[in-house]
C-alpha cells in the first residue's frame, strides 16, 4: 500500500492504516484530521466496509409505480438496476452480465419486459432470471444449469417510499438500521402520500462525498455566512430564526435538525385529515411548528424541507439528495423533489419553482454550499493543512433535552455539532470493523 501521492502519514499497510484512524480521528473530542477527506486508501476502505455493507438509498417507489418500470443507479461504485417485476416485486440487480461481465441496461429507465447483454445476447427476466441464450445446445451442449447465470441480487426493502438496498444480505433489518430515526422519517416522508415530481437532477460536485452529508445532518451555523446570498434577496429575512429549534442525533448517525417554532404552519393545510391520520400526537406538533428541516440518513441520503418565496406566496418543497462517491475527491449529488400526491397542478409547480430557485444542482443554496465542500477538499490535499485537526466542538458536552416527545438524543438549538460527532464516530467504528 503506497501513499507517495497522498496527503498525511505515509503508511505501508492495512493494519496501518487502521492505527493511524483510530489515534487521529477524535470525535469525542471533536477532531477529525482532514486527509480523509482526500487518501485513496481510506476511500477504498470505505466502499469495501461502507458501501458494502450499509443500507443505501437507490430510488423512490414513484420512480418505478407500473410492472417493467426500471431505472439504473449506484450502490458506492457499482451499478445497479431498480426494477418491478411482472409480479409487482421490486428488485435491485447489479448491472452486470453473468456470461462475461458487460452491462446489461446502459439506459437511465425505462419499462420492459426482459433485459438483454449487448455483448453476446444472453437474456434476463425482469425478475433476475436468465431465460435467452443464444444458440445455447449449439454452444453449451444439452446440460446447462440455468440457475447459474442469474442475475446478482441485492437484498431491498422500503420505508415510506424510500427504496433501500444492501449487499449484506446477513446484516441487520432496513427497521432495525433506521432505528430512531424512523419517527422523524414519519413526519418528513409520510406526512400525507408523496411522490417524486420530474427526473433526479444529477451535478458533479467536487468534494469528498462525507462533506455534504455531514453538511446536512448537523450543520445550521454556516447559514449565517454562507447563505447571505438568500438574505441579499429577501428570501430569508431573519436568519437568528435558524438558531431556534432541535438537533436530533438518532440511530446508526442519522440525525436532523429541526427549525422551530415557525410564525406559521409551512405545509399545505389540505391535507390536515392525512396529517392527523398518520401522525402521532408528538410528531403533529412537530409537523405544525417547523419552519424548515434538514437531515442525513448514513452513510450519504440527504434530506431538506423547507421553503421560499414563489412571486408573493410562500411554498414548501421537500427535496432529497444523495452524494454518491467518484473517488477521494469528488462526489455526484443526486437531487429529487418530493412533491403531495394528491396536490394540484399549481401547487406542484410552484414548489418546483421553490426547489429550483434554492436547492436543485443550480440553486442559490446549493452553489453557496459547494464552494465550501471544494475548498475543504482541496486543502486536504496540503502536507500542512493535511493533519491539522479540524474543530468540531460547538455543544460538546452539553445537556440534552429530556422531555422531548420524540427518541434519540435531542439538543434545544441548532447550533451544534454533535450530530457531526456522531457521524464520523459512526465512520470510524464501521472503517475499524473487518468482520472477521
């Protein structure tokens, strides 16, 4: 194991590498080195303990609603293609013949009964199985053992729409996973029926994948500095508001973080009867009171609901984001809008407008935030900058609430970093598991 690119400690070794983590990264202290933000091998060791064994986000149930509906996605580095069998099931394959290895979809979605490898037209159900091969008792003989080339499977499961995946079919449940973080989930994703409005947006972002997500679930004190861009334009008139409210730290290192109490309610009053119907008492007050939320579900799902000025009126979008790895030093933001089902036409269009305006891969919001993400990146690259530790010590060792009607731990205020703490111990803890 060679590092004479990289930034940091020279290390020679896996054992190393893991030695060199586990006396640098500090979360209970509040420090994180930079360079890993930027080394190779760290990066590789992510997506073999990370990426590999987690549950990730790959698709909203919307996406695919008809049999033979599919769409092709990332699962870390590999690709994979979502689809609904004939039988309504739906299934996560690696994209990836069992003959010799070509891709088996190069498209982004579509609807179809079978896929079929270009290379040599072996062909598959949409249910996995291989039923086509071409000239099979010419090339193949009489015995052929079919059961062989099925497609990889990954094992899936849902949460209110939300289409999870993981190569670990041994691990734990996708409920189990979730934990804590189920009962905020609730309220953000199963308020009233939600579906996906247009395709995912997809942008290059060029920062290491963990600094958005960690963004997200933990961060509410850059807005002061970063978003003065909102502010120059009347779309956030007082920004001390995004102190008030809730850091969340729940299960596994998901986490959010709550603004409250609002002047009024953000979410489209037509569907109180959905609200009060799916909600618990605890999570209505919730749902009433916020003004804004933004979250991560690990290791890189993001999540924001918020709102903004659309011509006079003020509209809500939900939108959720995933930042899927390209190596130590870039990332591919992915960005759905999440829109009610049941909602008018007008009503979707103006909180797409909301979502384009602010955080869609051109938004106000999402620029501001990008800059930042790249030039942490690039200073992770200094011999200097490299192992310099990086403070993340607002609310370290403060009290949290104990009457908070929700699980997890809970803070009163925004402004904290524990749930960023509580990220890279997650990192740390999964990096040092070799599973043996």
């Amino acid at each position: 194991m060679s590092n004479e690119l990289e930034a940091g400690p020279e290390v020679t070794s896996r054992a190393e590498l893991e030695k060199l983590l586990s006396s640098t990264v500090k979360p209970d202290e509040g420090e994180i080195p930079p360079f890993i933000f930027q080394r190779s091998d760290i990066y590789q060791l992510e997506l073999e303990r990370i990426f590999k064994r987690n549950w990730l986000f790959i698709a909203h149930e919307t996406e695919i609603p008809s049999p033979g509906d599919y769409v092709t996605r990332r699962m870390g580095e590999e690709d994979v293609i979502v689809s609904r069998g004939e039988d309504n099931e739906i299934r996560v394959f690696l994209n990836f013949c069992r003959h010799r290895g070509n891709r088996i979809s190069r498209t982004d979605m579509g609807n179809c009964s079978h896929f079929r490898c270009p290379y040599h037209g072996f062909t598959y159900s949409n249910k996995g199985d291989l039923v086509g091969v071409p000239y099979r008792k010419q090339v193949y003989g009489k015995e052929f053992d079919w059961s062989k080339f099925s497609l990889i499977q990954a094992r899936s499961d849902q949460y209110h729409g939300l289409i999870f995946a993981t190569w670990n079919h041994e691990g734990e449940s996708l409920d189990a996973f979730l934990g804590d973080m189920k009962w905020y989930m609730d309220i953000f994703f199963n308020r009233t029926e939600l579906e996906v409005l247009g395709q995912p947006q997809r942008y290059e972002v060029r920062s290491n994948w963990k600094l958005p997500a960690e963004n997200f679930v933990s961060d509410s004190y850059h807005f002061l500095f970063t978003h003065q861009s909102l502010m120059s334009v009347g779309q956030v008139k007082n920004v001390k508001e995004r102190k008030k409210g809730y850091h969340v730290s729940a299960t596994n290192a998901h986490g959010c973080g709550i603004s409250a109490p609002g002047e009024e309610m953000i979410f489209n009053r037509d569907f109180m009867d959905d609200y009060e119907a799916n909600l618990s008492e605890g999570q209505l007050g919730i749902l009433k009171e916020m003004f804004n939320v933004h979250g991560n579900i690990s290791p890189n799902l993001s999540f924001l609901i918020s709102s903004r000025k659309v011509g006079d009126e003020v509209v809500s979008f939900t939108t959720i984001k995933q930042w899927q790895p390209k190596g130590p030093e870039n990332a591919e933001g992915w960005s759905w809008l999440l829109v009610e089902k049941r909602a008018s036409d007008r009503v979707k269009e103006m909180s797409m407008q909301s979502y384009l305006l602010n955080h869609s891969s051109s938004g106000m919001a999402e620029q501001d935030d990008g800059v930042n993400y790249e030039g942490i990146t690039r200073n992770s690259r200094s011999d200097v900058a490299a192992s310099v530790p990086l403070k993340y010590q607002i609310g370290l060792g403060r009290t949290p609430m104990s009457d908070f009607p929700g699980p997890g731990t809970v803070y009163e205020g925004k402004w904290q970093e524990e749930n960023a703490r509580k990220y890279y111990e997650w990192w740390l803890g999964s990096l040092l598991d070799s599973g043996v």
